[in-house]
C-alpha cells in the first residue's frame, strides 16, 4: 500500500481508514504532531456503537506520547471524538 500524505494540523478524522489500519496511524500521527510541536490532538472516530472509540482508547492508554485523553465536550464532537494531550 502507498503511503498517504496527510496534513498535520492537530486533527486526525479516522472516517477514511479501515480500522486495521489505526494501530499505526494514531501512533505515527501523534508522533508527527510532536514534531511540529501540536500539544493537543483531536480525534474523530465517529459516534456508532462506540467500538472504535474503545480501539482509539486502548491505543493511546499504550501510547507512551500521550499524557491524558479524554472524550471531546459538546463543541468539539462530543462523544465522536477524543482529546489528546501529548507529553
């Protein structure tokens, strides 16, 4: 598979990746984020019955970036996203 060229901006939509596809996205784009020196993440992962918010939370439970996370509040998707603040 070709790499994808993704914009760096502090919000990563997961809405176009196949769920067998996170274990290394969100790693790499937090990774990435650092670099450019984001602090705070976004990430939409849709609301459904919530099986990919429990992926997204396992990983960054794992993620040795991450300082904390937590679901967005109302403004920023509610339970559809999650916040991200990087170490």
């Amino acid at each position: 598979m070709d790499p994808v060229q993704m914009t760096i901006d502090g919000t990563l939509d997961l809405h176009t990746f196949r769920p067998d596809e996170i274990n290394i996205l969100i790693p790499e784009y937090l990774h990435e984020c650092r670099k450019a020196g984001i602090k705070e993440v976004r990430i939409i992962h849709g609301k459904g019955k919530g099986i990919l918010r429990r992926s997204v939370h396992a990983i960054l439970s794992r993620c040795d970036l991450v300082k904390d996370y937590r679901t967005a509040g109302a403004d920023a998707g509610h339970w559809g996203a999650t916040l991200v603040t990087l170490n």
